[in-house]
C-alpha cells in the first residue's frame, strides 16, 4: 500500500519665515498500486491507472482554485495603506505623500513615521504622537491642505502644498532605491512643526515652532 498525502533636487517650504532644504502534493485518499493490498494479489489495471490520473487531476485542479483564492484573500486582508511608499515612479511620491497627511488626519503616529522615513524609530513616534495632541483648533484645518501631482526626475520629487486654494510651498521627496520618503531636511522640520500638512496650517497662520512648541501664530 503506498498512502500519498499533502502530506532629489533641492526644495524649499516657508514656515513662519523662509526655509531652505538642499506538488502540490495531492492530498487524497489511499490509493493501492502494486501486486499485494491487505494480503490479497491483484494486477495492475489500466482502470486503476487511469483513476488515478483523474483524481491527481481534479485534485491540481482544485488546490489551484483554493490556493488562488486564498492568496486573493490574504493580499486583500494585509494590504496596508503604508505600502504606498514602495510604490516607484512619480505617483509613488504623490501618494506617500497623500498618505502622508492622512496619518495627520487620523493622529496615527506610527504610521506617519513609517511613511515619512525609513529610518524613523521610537522617538519620532512619541514626538509625533505629543504633536498630534496640541493645538486642535489649527489641527482640524488640515483636511483643507491640497497635495497636487508629483513632478522630478530620478531619485526626486517635489509634491505642491496648497491650503485654501493657494499653493504655499512643496514637499521634497527621495528614493533611496526601495521606497520613497521625505527629503532628510524636510523631514527633520516635519516633525519639528508636527507634520507635512500642519507645516501649511502653520504657515497661513504665521505660526513658529521651536521643539515642537507652536507661538506666534496671527489667529
């Protein structure tokens, strides 16, 4: 009896001042092939042969629709909205950056940290999560702040920052050749002003910020 088994070129943006930034085994039942099962002789057949085939057949048949279907359902349950970052060319950048503000939105500063750069740790997570608690009134004004299209070439982008209709600087990008992030400069001055988009709301209020301490805003 034999039993087989299955088994970036410089940006700026102005923040309260200017800034600048340089087989399958088939799993079946017993199948007898041979001259002895359980004691008793039999011969081989073209019947039994021929059985074979069809169950080794509906048997590949069906572990390719199960397995696809179950590799459509992972993909759909683990896709992640940070996975944008791996995402090449210009639109990459555009939705980095888009996610980007999303994480702004929803205060989610783990995720922000990992879409803004690939060597962000524990310390951009607990600045930004302090940030994202502060001044609310001005941070309710970021769903308002538009990302236009992406533009550059090679290894950079710029994506244009505009609030309430009017653009107020651009956000640099790089490639560091398997995902994008912001430009190292500008991501340094993100966190200190608590994000990419509330840098805009920030400066149309002609806010300053000093260690993530926001002063001198008009309103």
């Amino acid at each position: 009896m034999v039993d087989q088994e299955s088994g970036s070129r410089p940006s700026s943006f102005s923040v309260g001042g200017d800034l600048s930034m340089r087989g399958s085994n088939f799993a079946g039942g017993d199948q007898h092939i041979g001259d002895n099962v359980r004691g008793d002789k039999v011969g081989r057949d073209k019947i039994t042969r021929n059985n074979i085939r069809l169950r080794f057949g509906l048997g590949l048949l069906a572990l390719v629709l199960v397995g696809g279907g179950g590799y459509l359902a992972v993909k759909r349950i683990t896709a992640d909205p940070t996975d944008v970052v791996y995402e090449e060319g210009l639109d990459g950048a555009a939705h980095t950056a888009t996610a980007i503000k999303q994480a702004e939105v929803d205060g989610n500063a783990k995720d922000w940290c990992f879409l803004a750069s690939a060597q962000s740790g524990g310390t951009c997570t607990t600045m930004m999560s302090a940030a994202f608690t502060s001044r609310p009134d001005l941070r309710a004004e970021i769903p308002e702040v538009e990302l236009g299209a992406a533009s550059g070439s090679g290894n950079s982008a710029q994506v244009d920052v505009s609030f309430h209709g009017a653009k107020v600087g651009v956000a640099p990008l790089s490639w560091n050749g398997e995902r994008w992030e912001l430009q190292s400069a500008f991501y340094m001055v993100s966190i200190n002003n608590g994000g990419l988009a509330f840098t805009a709301v920030l400066n149309s209020h002609g806010c300053g910020v000093l260690l993530g301490t926001i002063t001198g805003c008009d309103t």
